[in-house]
C-alpha cells in the first residue's frame, strides 16, 4: 500500500526522506555491523549520535549557552510532575494559564505537591482562544508561570508570551517546538515530547536555563531531577536511544530545508490553505478565533454532526486518514506538523470543496 496522508495529532507523519535514511541504516549503521537498536549507549557510535543530535537542536532553536539539552523518556506527561518537583523552591506556588486539556492536567499534577494558580482561563468558550491575561493576577512571588504553548486538541496558540518579569516562564511546547522560531531565552524551561514534530513516541526533550537545576525537593524521585540527567548528560540510565537518533535524522532534515525560518513559512502557508478555504466555505468553519489559530492543528466542523462522520469516512478512502476530531470539541481536526506535506493539505481543501458542492 502507498503512502497516505495522516493528519494524526500524534505520533504523527515523518519526513519520508528519514525514514528511508533510517532504513537504510537498520542493519549496519555507519558501519558497525549494528543496528542503532542493538548499540551499547556507551560506545563511540552512540556518543556520537546523542551529541550530534544536541548539537543540531541547539543550533535549530538557537539554545544559548546556559541552558542545558536534555534527552528523558515518560513522555511529556512526566513533566507535569517533574515541572514542579524540581522548580517549586521558595514560595512552593506557580501560576497557570488554563488553555484546556494539557494544561489542566499540568495543573492538576503540580496542585500535588505545591500550589497552581489559574491566572487566566479560556473555560468558558470552550478553550476556542488563547484567554486575555492581566499581569497585575500574576504572583510575583510565584516558582515558575506555566504555558502550554499550542493547544494540539483545542487548535489553539501562543503568538504573545506572557510578561512574567523575573519568573522563569515554562511551557509545554509539545506540538509546536521546531515548527516556528522561538526565542529560548524568554523561557526558564521548554519541554516536549518527540512524537508530535520531532521523532518517534519515547524521547522527550527539555531545554532548561542552567541556574533551574539543582534545587529538586527532597521527595523527588532519583529518575525526575534534572540535575541527575544533567550531570550524566542524559545517559544516567540507558535513554531512548532509536528515538533520539531519528530526532537526530529530523534536525539534519530541517536543516537542510533551510532550518526554522524555512520550515516556518512552510508551515504558514500550509495553515493558511486550509483557514482561508474554512473562512470562504458556507459548509464548514473553524472553530478558533482567527488571532489564536495554531499552525499544527486545525479543527474545523459541519453543523451537522452527521455529515462530519460522513466527511471522515469519505476523506479515508481518498488517502485522508486520521481526520476525527477529539471529542472535547467535535467535528474533525487536520493536524498538519513539519512533516505534514502541502500536497496532503491542497488535496484535503480540493476534497472539502467537492463535499461541499455535492451538498449545495
Ligand atoms: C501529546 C501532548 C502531551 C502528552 O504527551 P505524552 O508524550 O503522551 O505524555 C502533552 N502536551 C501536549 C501539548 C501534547 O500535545
């Protein structure tokens, strides 16, 4: 069977070129008679895979000098734990901005160990905008202020950061890292997990400002402080060694677009194929206030919510699989990342047109 176009929200589509570079590498990598999968984590093969890896992203992102790159596994879900264990110091309090499901689960995780504070919600319109925030509710005592930067389930996204002042800004920026230029240094702490833009489920990636490690409560679990990983530079314990390594073959691919500023206008100009369609059609219509709209993940419905289960059957059969939205909001969602090819989106918004026109 060829190829299809999967809008997965996650795992998601990889560029074809890595996995075909992957496959060629299955059996022998570079000549160790060894797959990557087989490898010692402590061999010079390996070595050379993790820095090569680190050293990629931090060109990519532009990673000053005093944060550290660090390679963890339990997914971006373990962060919501590890987030406060290592960051609650002083006042054992952050605040949160509730832009729905991911972000209600980090601030559930962290109200465990310390206090989490909503200081801006989008609740009540369903999470369907980035909520206005008012920095006089901030607490200028707070640990940290968390963000979860794209909304993969609700569709939303950050294009303003909250002014925090001296508190280090932390955010969840699972779906969105790599697919748009972001300044590290307006961040304390950035995490992600790999299998929405950057890799395989497994590895999670966290960029975090040097001075954040090293002050993990007493109950922290040896596993979940920084400071562990960052003193065995992620090899504390065996890491997710293929995941990192098809991270490493997805930096080389954006670099060799053109890096971030490329990957970016790409990415652009996939979304605005499907919003501008959405905002001309009389049948469908996204459910995001435009200003707020995410580059990654589009939700969009019918009135009806039986010709949405009609559109998803008949988008399957034509290559368009994975289009039923999360159930919190309904409808459908294309979710169209780094790897997602424009030629997928062109076919999807000729498709809608037609499903359109045969309705009229
Ligand atoms: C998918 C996702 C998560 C959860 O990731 P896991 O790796 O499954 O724990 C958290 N936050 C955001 C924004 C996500 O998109």
């Amino acid at each position: 069977m060829s190829r299809v176009y999967n809008f997965s929200a996650g795992p998601s589509m990889l560029p074809l070129p890595v996995l075909e570079k992957a496959q060629r590498e299955m059996t022998d990598y570079a000549g160790t008679g060894m797959s990557v999968m087989e490898m010692s984590h402590r061999s010079k093969a390996y070595e050379e895979i993790i820095t090569g890896a680190e050293s990629l992203l931090r060109e990519l992102m532009g990673i000053p000098e005093n944060y550290r790159v660090l390679f963890l596994q339990g997914g971006a879900s373990s962060q919501f734990a590890m987030v406060p264990l290592n960051l609650f110091g002083a006042s054992k309090s952050a605040d949160f901005i509730d832009t729905g499901s991911w972000s209600s689960k980090a601030i559930k995780e962290a109200a465990r160990y310390g206090s989490a504070n909503v200081v801006a919600s989008s609740k009540d319109t369903n999470f369907n905008r980035i909520p206005e925030f008012d920095k006089t509710k901030f607490d200028p005592k707070a640990d940290y202020f968390y963000i979860c930067m794209n909304n993969t389930i609700e569709g939303t996204r950050y294009t303003q950061l909250p002014d925090t002042g001296g508190i280090p800004l932390v955010a969840d920026m699972s779906s969105n890292i790599l697919s748009e230029a972001v300044d590290v240094s307006r961040f304390g702490l950035i995490f992600a997990g790999a299998q929405k833009n950057m890799g395989p489920a497994g590895v999670t990636v966290v960029i975090i400002r040097e001075d954040l490690i090293g002050h993990a409560l007493d109950i922290t679990p040896t596993m979940f402080n920084y400071a562990i990983h960052a003193d065995n530079d992620s090899l504390y314990n065996t890491p997710p060694a293929y995941s990192i390594y098809i991270c490493k073959l997805v930096y080389e691919w954006i670099r060799d677009l053109g890096g971030i500023g490329a990957i970016q206008k790409m990415n652009e100009d996939k979304a605005a194929l499907l919003y501008d369609f959405l905002d001309s059609s009389s049948l469908f219509s996204g459910t995001v206030v435009p200003k707020d709209r995410s580059l990654m993940n589009i939700p969009f419905v019918t009135p009806d919510d039986e010709l949405n289960k009609e559109f998803i059957k008949e988008a399957a059969a034509k290559g368009l699989v994975e289009l039923k939205g999360h159930r919190s909001v309904g409808g459908m969602r294309a979710s169209i990342y780094n790897a997602f090819p424009a030629e997928g989106v062109k076919l999807l918004v000729e498709f809608m047109k037609e499903f359109e026109a045969a309705r009229r």
